[in-house]
C-alpha cells in the first residue's frame, strides 16, 4: 500500500473500461475522432429495463468515496481531480442528505453539506442526481457513474452503514483491494490490487501489484496498522500516512479515501475473501459496474456496465459510456472470464485482461488493469 495507493503526486487520467478493447466503437471514442454516437438525452447508463418505482429499497446511512476529474488545466493537461468522503442518508422515499470531506487535488475541505433526490426501481436500477447506477440486490452496496452529457467523468460506490458495535475484530481475514488514484500532470495515473491479511488486533500484512503509469510492479510485500470504532468507521496507515473509510454493515466490503494534504485525490474499495471453492460457474447471472480509467486530457472517461456472466466463461452485456464529457449508451460488449477455487477472478473483453477478485458471498468484483503499457483503471461490479 506504500507505494501506490499512498502515493503523493502521481498524475492521473481518465478512461472506460470500454476502451479497453471491448469494443472498436469505444476505443475510437476515447481517442476523440472516432465513430461511436453522443447519446441524445441528457443521461444514460446500461441498467437494462426499467422495473416498478420502489425508492423504499434505499434507505438509511451509506459511507460513500467518489473519484472524478475537474476539467482541464492550461496546457491541456487534465486537472488534479476531485474525490470526496462522507455519508448519505436516504429518507426511504425520495431524498438524501449527509455531509463529506473534499480532496481537490490535495487541498481539503471538510463537513461540506450534501443534499438532493434519488429514485430506485425494483430491477435495482438507481439515479442520485446526476448519477446513474445500481443497487445491490442485498441492498449493501451502491455503484454510480455520471452519465451526462456536458458532466465531467466521475464515479461513486457507496456501502450501508451498520447498527452493530464494530472493533478492530470485525477485520479479521483477507481482503482484496483496488485503488485508484489522481494527481494531473500528463501521465497515466497510479493504480493497484492489494491483497491484505488483518489480524484482528490492529495489524495487516501483505502484497500489492500496482500500475504506475503503464508500468507494473508485482507482489510488493506491505504491512502496517488499522483501527476500527464502535461506528465502522477504518483507518488504514502504512508508512506513516492514514487512509479514512468504513466497513460495510455486514462486515464483507469496505470503501475509503485519502483525505491527508497534499496527497492525490483517490478511490479505494475493499471485499472481503472467501473459504469456499468458487469456479465459472460461481458467476451466473447479471453483474452491474462501473468502471474508471486513467487516460486522455480531455477528461478522460468513465463507465456504467451491465454484464450477463453464463457460468461457463463467457459474459456478454453493455457499456454506457461518459467519454470526456460525451456520453454514449448501449455499446455492446463481450468476452471471456476465468475464477480460480480461490475467487480470483480475470475478465478478458476481446483479449485484454482486467484481474480481480470475487467476494466471500459473491455480490461484489473488483478489479485492475495490471497489463504493462496500459493506463491504471479500477472496476468496481455488483449483484
């Protein structure tokens, strides 16, 4: 964890997991010149068809990080980025509010106060104004994308708070980890996978494989301290520098951020690792995602997913795209996918590689870019 995710400075760009060779049509859209279409609307996403109004499936306390750009700086060189912490609380029938803390590249802001609308239906498909996304059947965990046209590229992943008494015992195991983060400049951005071993009494040890910029370092050995309170809030330090988060209620996902001065904005999301055997067909059915890559001054791109996995190695599925600022919908994807008995997990669209891994219960992937000469890029799926 010491040398990616606590990295200070390292520039960071954006892209979709599209242009990651799912499709050609995406691929010559993150470039600038290429054929895919702007979707006419105002928003769109790849949640699928519209299911009953049902905003009482979202209600009570999130911890929520969320990474975007913030435009560009002169040169054409992208910004630093923003990324935010905090909590919303959904009134269980049209409406949020919590507070958060700012990192605009690298300068703080805390106790900001947050409020809007919300809408979810019974297919799980979520709006929190501006962003689209999903809800996990279990209801856990959020995954947003901002899908509108003219918005900056961005994204969130939110996971709900509990009402038990938390201590650092509630972090006990192994954890698979994927960061992402931003500092400006002209290079590709920092990312890694981080497999972390907690104690149970305030220590981790373990290794990190990380995306510097195209080049990748494997198995960096890391370790350092953590604390939990009676709340679920988590702090991570290695090497000196804290990471500010929360464990899910359930105790199997955790979300965090960087909130020190002068580091880079950043995203990180946690699961927890099983001790059953998984395989293929451990993923056979609908996963929903968002996804976020590190390339291209103009804004880069995020994405929204919605993907069939069959069981047997192959998924197929669509990619709403939000492409430096330009948001195209229903772009079609597909590919291969490998599960080890372990839960690790690989996504191959048309070839290229994404590594990852699975959670103790199935509901939620995450997973990197670990392909030398390719920018750092996180993905974040849920069931």
């Amino acid at each position: 964890m010491a040398t990616a995710p606590l990295h200070r400075n390292r520039p960071c760009r954006w892209h979709s997991l599209a242009a990651l060779a799912l499709m050609s049509a995406a691929l010559s859209a993150c470039g600038g010149g290429g054929s895919a279409t702007s979707s006419s609307s105002g928003s769109s996403g790849s949640s699928g068809s519209s299911g009953t109004p049902d905003n009482s499936l979202l209600s009570g306390t999130y911890a929520f990080v969320s990474l975007g750009n913030n435009g560009e700086q002169g040169g054409g060189e992208p910004a630093s980025g923003v990324s935010d912490f905090g909590t919303m609380t959904f009134d269980g029938t049209a409406d949020f509010t919590g507070t958060e803390t700012i990192n605009s590249g690298g300068t703080i802001t805390a106790g900001e106060s947050i409020s809007g609308s919300y809408t979810v239906d019974s297919n799980d498909s979520a709006t929190v104004t501006p962003y689209t996304g999903n809800l996990s059947a279990d209801g856990n965990t959020l995954v947003l994308s901002d899908m509108t046209n003219g918005e900056a590229p961005s994204i969130v992943v939110a996971v709900k708070e509990g009402s038990t008494t938390f201590s650092d015992t509630s972090i006990q195991g192994t954890f698979a980890m994927a960061t992402l983060n931003n500092s400006g400049g002209s290079g590709l951005g920092a990312g890694s996978l981080l497999t972390l071993a907690f104690d149970g009494a305030g220590n981790f040890t373990g290794t990190e494989s990380e995306n510097d910029g195209g080049t990748v370092t494997s198995n960096q050995a890391i370790s350092g301290t953590y604390a939990v309170t009676a709340s679920g809030s988590v702090t991570i330090t290695a090497d000196g520098a804290a990471l500010t988060g929360q464990i899910s209620a359930d105790g199997t996902t955790m979300v965090l951020s960087d909130l020190n001065s002068g580091d880079a904005p950043s995203i990180y999301m946690a699961v927890m690792e099983g001790t059953t055997t998984f395989s293929e067909a451990s993923l056979d059915s609908v996963y929903s995602g968002i996804t976020l890559q590190s390339e291209g001054a103009n804004g880069g791109s995020s994405g929204l997913l919605s993907l069939t996995f069959g069981g047997t190695g192959n998924f197929t599925g669509t990619d709403g795209q939000n492409n430096g600022e330009t948001v195209t919908s229903g772009v079609a994807v597909s590919g291969a996918y490998t599960v080890t008995s372990a839960g690790a997990l690989t996504i191959s669209p048309s070839g290229v590689a994404l590594t990852g891994q699975i959670s103790s219960d199935g509901n939620t992937a995450v997973l990197e870019d670990l392909n030398s000469g390719d920018p750092a890029s996180i993905t974040i799926l849920i069931h």
